[in-house]
C-alpha cells in the first residue's frame, strides 16, 4: 500500500502518489509535500460528499472547497498555491479537462487582438516588442474611451496631443520615444483596414530625444569590485547570485538572455556559452575562467535538483526558472546593497556599459566591443568613443587665442 494511504480517502485518491512525485521534482520539503497531500484528501472527500465527479473541478469548486474548509480552519497560505498546482497536475494527466480561457469580446479586446496578429505575421515584430506596442495603445484607448463606447471613428489630434502631454511627462525619454512610434504603428493600421477615415499619423508629435547624446552611465570598476565580493559564496543563494552578476559583469549579458539561459547552453569541452539574445539571434561566446568556476559552483553546490533545464532557478519551491527579467536587477540590487552602494541606480544594464568601458580603457577597439555586447548595427557601439578621453585628447583643438 501507498506510504500516502492516509490521505488517499475520495475520490482524489488515487491521483496523489503522482502528485507527490510531482512536488518532490519541483523541491517541495517532505513537510510541505504531505501538508499540500492532505489538503488534496481533503478536496476529494469534500467531493464525496457532495456527489461531485473529478471531471467537473475548476477553479470555481476550488474556491468553494476552500470557502467551506475555512469556516472551521484556520487559513494556510498554501491552501490556494497547493490545490492550483494540484488542479494542473490533473489536468495534465488527462483527468480534469482543460479551462478554456474565456477571451474578452468587446470591441476595444478584439481590435487589439486583431493589431497584435499584424504586428507578429505582417510586420514581424519581436515578441516583446508587440507586448509593448499593445501596452501603450490600450493605454490610449481605455484614456480616450474608457472601458465602453470604443469607437475609432470619433479619433481627433487633440486626442493624441492630450495623451501625450500627459503621459510623456511621466516616462523616460526612450519610452516616449516608443509610445509616439506604436501610436503611428497602430493609426497606420487602423487607416488600412479602414477604421478610420482620416490620417491622424501626422498629427503625433516628435519626442525631442537625440539617442547618442550623452555619456553611457557605466558602474566605477571600484564598485563592480566590490559587488563581486560582497556575494556570500557559503550559501546556495550566494552562489547562485554570484554567477549571475558575473555573468552580466564578465559577458555584458542582458536581463532576458541571463533569465532564459539554459543548461543546455553550456559547452564545458569547447568552453563556449551560447547567449540567445534579442531578436531570435543566437551568438557563442568564450566562457571567461572565473565565470566557468562560478556557474559550476553553483550546480554542484547550489542548484536545486529538479526536472528543470533552466540555468538559474527560484530558491524556494517550486524550484522554476525566474518569471521574469526583474528577478536579475532584483539580484543586482540585493548584492549592491550588502556591498554598502545605493541600489537604487544600479540596474543591469549599466554593467554592459561597464564592461565595454573598461574594455575600451584596456586598448580594445570599437569592433571587439561590438562583437561581445553583440550589437547588430556598429553605431550603437559608437557612443563608447564617448569615453576614450585620452584619444579624444589628441584630436582636440587649441581655443582660439587661448595661452598654452
């Protein structure tokens, strides 16, 4: 008989030896494993009572299951995460059909709906490129219409000009920059498929931004230093915090390419690392030694073991791969705070400014620096020659008339 016979009692009986299995890949404690056990029991002898079939759960019987349990227990936060993971476990066995997400109907959902297919097959926009575009149009559009009376028709330049007035003033000069270009992405379109009569395209706004006119914020080589050693390499966290922040340091890697870096990336005989960056673009780079020390420290002595080929994984059950690309500048900021800096200004980023200075002070040429940032276009590595003071000495001028 099971080791978890206790808690098969209902009709969830026997669906829970796989569900324990499935929390102990993930990294569930023995602990947390038959409290998220018991829980489940209970779900199915709740069925029981009641006559419900295993088929018909959702996340409504759920809610009701767990309404009627807390009038005389004590709420868990586990309750909820548990019996969620629980209902996909079934249903991905097959056992308990899956929800069919209930899409938005009105006219406002379908029209963005429609933009985001041309932006992703006609225009062949990048992923997160098309989220943001759709972000910022639905932002215009619940500002114009609300929520009700979606009409495209009633669309005027005093419109724009008001979104934009107030809106512009709250974003970074590169985000209003990428609002005004995808409120001319979306008016294109909506001129095209004849949802609006007139074309409002002229009537958005240049934003004043000159790209390369200032200096890359790059972090001081003395605070990259202490950064890296102010991880503590005794614990799994550190470790694991450690081989990202050199990544970024040592690599110049973006917050994406980090969070979806996979084991599998990893060529240990030809010390090469594949980097999947922006736009589908794939680029093998040469694994520096104390990066290749670092990232196999962590998976001897740091990473969980679970059925995940994700490099970097959460700390805590369930033992994932980051959710998102904030989860590296969160780590960033934790290093740099316990190494005694202000957090605040220190976002990922600034190491790949960082690198490609100190990598331009070292004698490397714009080139070099292009293939390791892994720029597509050689322009955008040109705002380093910002930076090399000592050959722009040599091409400065005398002031008129100045005394040497």
């Amino acid at each position: 008989m099971s080791h978890h016979a206790s808690f098969q009692s209902g009709k969830m009986g026997r669906y829970l030896d796989g569900f324990a299995k499935l929390l102990s890949e993930r990294g569930y404690r023995p602990h947390s494993i038959k409290y998220r056990m018991r829980i489940a029991g209970a779900l199915g002898r709740w069925l029981d009572r009641r006559g419900l079939n295993v088929r018909d759960v959702d996340e409504q019987t759920v809610a009701k299951f767990l309404r009627s349990r807390w009038r005389y227990r004590s709420r868990n936060l586990a309750d909820e995460p548990g019996l969620r993971l629980f209902l996909n476990h079934l249903r991905d066995g097959g056992v308990v059909r899956r929800r069919r997400p209930r899409l938005d109907q009105s006219k406002l959902a379908r029209t963005l709906r429609a933009y985001e297919r041309y932006l992703v097959r006609d225009r062949a926009l990048a992923k997160a490129t098309g989220e943001n575009y759709i972000r910022l149009v639905h932002s215009f559009l619940i500002h114009k219409f609300g929520k009700h009376h979606f009409d495209l028709r009633q669309l005027s330049a005093p419109d724009l000009t008001r979104f934009l007035h107030r809106y512009c003033q709250h974003f970074s000069k590169g985000w209003a920059k990428l609002l005004v270009t995808a409120l001319r992405s979306f008016l294109r379109y909506a001129l095209v498929k004849g949802l609006v009569t007139n074309d409002l395209v002229p009537c958005v706004p240049t934003v004043a931004y000159w790209k390369r006119s200032g200096l890359p914020r790059a972090i001081p080589k003395g605070q990259v230093k202490r950064i890296l050693h102010s991880s503590d390499h005794r614990t799994s966290i550190g470790r694991r915090d450690y081989a990202v922040v050199l990544l970024l340091a040592r690599l110049g890697l973006r917050c994406h390419e980090v969070v979806h870096m996979t084991l599998d990336d990893i060529d240990w005989a030809q010390g090469e690392i594949t980097v999947r960056g922006k736009g589908c673009r794939s680029d093998r780079l040469p694994i520096p030694d104390d990066v290749g020390t670092a990232i196999a420290a962590y998976l001897r002595r740091g990473r969980p073991h679970c059925a995940t080929r994700r490099l970097f994984l959460r700390d805590r059950a369930p033992h994932d791969g980051f959710s998102s690309s904030t989860a590296v500048g969160d780590i960033l900021r934790r290093v740099a705070a316990r190494a005694g800096l202000d957090p605040s200004g220190l976002g990922p980023h600034r190491l790949r400014h960082s690198l490609a200075t100190e990598m331009l002070r070292h004698g490397a040429t714009l080139q070099e620096i292009s293939e390791i940032l892994r720029h597509r276009h050689a322009d955008t590595t040109a705002i380093y020659a910002k930076v090399d003071l000592v050959a722009l000495r040599q091409l400065a001028q005398p002031w008129p008339g100045a005394r040497k």
